[in-house]
C-alpha cells in the first residue's frame, strides 16, 4: 500500500469531518465547496505553516517531529487509535523495518487451545487481517465452520464482507462490517508491507462494493469490547456481549469471548445451540497449521 495515498487520504476523512464551530473557530463568509475544516485551518490550529501541512497531507513526512504530529492529531480531535494509525503512517520507520522481513507464522500456543476447549461461551483467537487461528465449537457453530474452510479463508472479513450467511446473521451487518474493516485498516497503517494483506484487500475491493465504499473512509477502531446481535438459523435471535483480550506472547493476538445476559433468552438459545454442537472444533488438525500460508 501507498503511504502517501494512506496518509492523505487519512488526514483528508478526518478534516472532513469537523465543522469550524467544533474547532473553536470563527466562521468565515462564504459557503464550502467541501465539508470540513481547510488545509489552512487545521494548520492555524496546529500551529505550522500551510505549506508545512500540505506538504505532510501529500505524504512528504520525512523528519516530522512527534510534536508536529500531537499538534495536529489534536486539532483534527483524532481520538487514541486514529492518533496511533497516523503516528504509524507519518513515522514509518519501526514498521518498515518489520516489513522489510517476513512476518512470522502466527501460531495458537497448546494452552490456548485447552482454554478454548473448556470454555461454555464462544471464543475465538484472532490474528493478523482478521484471520481466524483458532475457535471452539461453539464459535463455530455461532459463527461458520471456519475449520472446514481453506486456510487462506479463515478469515473475519472475508466471512463478514463475502459470506451472504453473514448478512443474515448480524442483525447491525453494516456496523459489524464498519468495525471489521476499521480494525483491518488500523493493522494495514502497522503493516502495509504485508502481500497477504494487498491479496485481502484487493480481493474484498473487486468482489464487494460495500468493502470498497467503507474502506474509502479511512476509519480506524481498536474494539475492547461492546455487543452484537444476531439472528441464528437455528436458534434465533441473540444478544451476546463481547470483550477481546491480549494473548500473551504475540501482540497481534486476541481472545474474543462472546457471552449472554445470564437467565436471558439468549443464554437459553446458546444453551440450545451448545446441546446441538458436536466434538471440539479445536481438534489436533487445526492445531498444527497457521493462517500464514495458503492451502
């Protein structure tokens, strides 16, 4: 990927965004042609010079200071990510580095495995791109059999933007999908290098325009936790919160452990759907492969 293109596009979405009354401004005469605050605006708030802004909006970020950066982050109100996805992109040096070398295998430590195995709630073990290392039965059975797919299909967003059973199991598919491919963006700004990720993003862009229309609004979420509704072919409706946690050991790993209102009808159809679920899903076979390598 482009970092010039990403950058300018980054710091272009989010001045459109901000009216001058947010920004504390006067307001000039005169209607916009375009939403937002101007080039020089965010450069007055930020305190550089136009020319300086442009120059960095046109991707020329060669020495930019870390103060320059906080300056403008606070004037475009970036919240903690996207302030994270634009150091990323303006200071690329550590991740251009790691993208000069291949990324290692992602690989589910034996632990985790047992973990998902005893879990009563469903859980899955995200990594790079949304891929899908791991998940016990019940993921599975909520979800799709990702197990039973290719290993490069093991992935998140190709279930949400690709699969029409994803459509028709989220009740909010656009937020859903909103948030899958603002958290693979935040990760595109860490590794733009990644092939698997150019191979991920040209094939969501040529077979989905709900992809390429969202991925043009260079939104970027890092998800702690929140809720999701679904509607199950088999059990219906479902309220299921979730949180996502570290895996220790490799940073660009998480656990995502989905759970019901306890006494809720959705804790009864997941109790439902558990009764119908066969052996783990985290069985020896999947134990031994990465998402790192194509079938």
């Amino acid at each position: 990927m482009d970092r010039s293109s990403e950058i300018r596009e980054f710091l272009r979405t989010r001045r459109a965004r901000i009216t001058p009354d947010q920004a504390g401004l006067a307001p000039h005469g005169g209607a916009r042609r375009v939403p937002g605050l101007r080039r020089e605006e965010v450069a007055q708030l930020a305190g550089v010079s136009v020319d300086y802004y442009i120059r960095l909006e046109r991707g020329r970020t060669r020495g930019v200071s870390e103060a320059v950066l906080e300056a403008i982050a606070r004037a475009l109100q970036l919240d903690d990510t996207e302030r994270a996805h634009l150091f990323d992109l303006a200071q690329p040096t550590a991740s251009r580095a790691r993208g000069k070398r291949p990324l290692t295998p992602q690989r589910v430590h034996p632990v985790l495995y047992r973990t998902l195995d005893s879990l009563t709630v469903p859980a899955v073990v995200q990594g790079r791109r949304t891929d899908v290392l791991a998940a016990n039965r019940l993921a599975h059975a909520l979800y799709t059999d990702f197990e039973a797919r290719p290993r490069r299909e093991r992935n998140f967003a190709r279930f949400v933007f690709l699969d029409e059973a994803a459509r028709r199991l989220y009740v909010d598919w656009e937020r859903v999908a909103g948030d899958c491919l603002a958290m693979l963006r935040l990760y595109a700004g860490r590794h733009p290098d990644d092939p698997q990720l150019t191979e991920l993003v040209g094939e969501l862009s040529l077979h989905s325009d709900a992809f390429r229309s969202m991925w043009a609004d260079h939104d970027v979420i890092a998800h702690t936790t929140g809720t999701k509704r679904l509607h199950h072919p088999l059990v219906g409706d479902l309220t299921l919160d979730y949180l996502v946690l570290a895996v220790e050991g490799d940073p660009e790993q998480t656990l995502t452990l989905y759970t019901p209102e306890p006494a809720s009808p959705s804790a009864e159809a997941l109790d439902l759907l558990a009764s119908w679920t066969g052996p783990s899903a985290t069985a020896p076979n999947a134990r031994e492969g990465t998402t790192d390598s194509a079938d």
